[in-house]
C-alpha cells in the first residue's frame, strides 16, 4: 500500500547540552516514532550521540545524560554517523515536535555543520504541537501537562526527559488532540470519515467484528473520563444521553 505524506507522521524529540544552538550546544539524544493513518507503526528511531563537548549542569538535571553517559550508550557514536539512517527514517513524513523549532533548529544546525541542507532547506514538513496546544487549551501546554490532562489515569510517568519517551508520550498526547477523527481504518483500508457517514460509505465483511462485553473496570475507567469531559465542557458529556 502506497503510502501518502498525510498518511506518515514522524514524532520527534531531542535532548542536547542547552537551550541554544547558536551558542555551540549540541544534540546527545535523537528520538523518533512512527505514526501511519493515525495508528502507531512500532518502528522507533533511537540514537546517543557523542555532543563533543561537556554537558552543563543545568542540561544534566533536565535529561540527566553526562557526556560519559552518552558515549557509553551510543557505543562512541557522534551525529555524524547516525545522519543517513535518520533521515531515511524521517523522509516522505510529515514530522511533529513540540515546540518544533527547537527540535528542527537544532537538527538543521548539526546537518549544516556537516555541510548538510537543513531538514527546512530539503522541504519536510513540520507540525509544532506546542503552538497547537496553546491555540487550543492556553498556556497550560507543556508535556508534562498535556500528559497528565490528557491522558488522565493512562498517562505515561517519566522521572526524567528522553528523546524516545518524549516522542512517545507526544505521539499519544496528539491521538487526543485531534481527536476529531477524519478517516477509518477496516482491513488496512481508508474510510474518509465526515459528518454523514453512512453504511453505505463502510462495508465491513460479516463476522470480521467481534462483540465484546464491557467489564466492571471498563465502566469505571468510561466513567472517569466521563467526569473529566463534565468538567472541562461546564458539566455535558454526550455518553449521558446513551445507557451502558
């Protein structure tokens, strides 16, 4: 199956020795996974590299990564030498990041220090997840806070920043933000979805569906976010209006 660039997200994170590039601050860690038709793949990116220079304590205490601990892990590799396999990963993808232009800035700063074009110059698209919660929840838009408002009770616990974990608790915290689904799967084909969709518009095969009974743990868990959907809508939830 062909697959589309709307149809291949790439959720991207990386760790590095601070906070600006242009200050001589490199990547440590490069983390991404894949997402087609809205569905996670399982194929993960993960590097250590080698930053060539010393970790900062203040970047120490956010991904807790000494350069030791890089090396050790990324068995002496430096970004140089993880660039191929990294974009063949990301390429024919749209790529998602929160805050974004920290992430690109600071992956287009090492390719160009190779003589590279940035990930902007060879035209991959990126989506910055930050701006996008921030347009629709306010200021209260950071991973950690996303992670617990939105994944409730399945949020993912973390003691410390990695770009793996961070590109995974993204992926899962985006499922919720665009919840607004606009396309189906059945069988690995795509149903577009709209405000009418008919029978007609899904055909499932007979006995492909399997009935399965809702437990008392189901209920409780719909329950709780029942109550969490109550209480950020002003007290609506459309489940009220259905019997379970």
């Amino acid at each position: 199956m062909t697959t589309h660039l709307d149809d291949r997200r790439i959720f991207a994170d990386v760790e590095t020795t601070g906070i600006h590039y242009h200050e001589g601050h490199k990547i440590v860690e490069v983390g991404l996974v894949e997402m087609i038709n809205g569905r996670l793949t399982g194929r993960k990116f993960h590097e250590y590299v080698d930053p060539q220079r010393d970790v900062p304590e203040e970047a120490w205490e956010i991904h807790k990564l000494t350069r030791s601990d890089c090396i050790e892990r990324g068995g002496g590799q430096i970004f140089a030498d993880i660039v191929p396999r990294m974009l063949e990963f990301i390429a024919g993808s749209r790529l998602i990041a929160h805050n974004a232009p920290f992430d690109v800035g600071f992956i287009g700063d090492e390719l160009k220090g190779l003589g590279q074009p940035t990930l902007v110059e060879m035209g991959i698209p990126f989506t910055c997840t930050l701006a996008l919660a921030r347009a629709k929840y306010g200021q209260g838009a950071t991973l950690d806070q996303l992670n617990r408002r939105l994944l409730g009770d399945a949020q993912i616990e973390r003691e410390a920043h990695g770009a793996l974990l961070d590109s995974e608790i993204l992926a899962a915290v985006y499922q919720v933000m665009t919840i607004e689904q606009t396309r189906m799967v059945f069988d690995n084909r795509v149903v577009l979805a709209g405000p009418k969709l008919t029978p007609e518009r899904v055909s499932v095969n007979p006995g492909s569906l399997k009935r399965t009974l809702l437990t008392g743990e189901d209920r409780e868990r719909h329950e709780k976010l029942c109550q969490r959907i109550r209480k950020a809508s002003g007290g609506a939830c459309l489940s009220d209006a259905f019997e379970m």
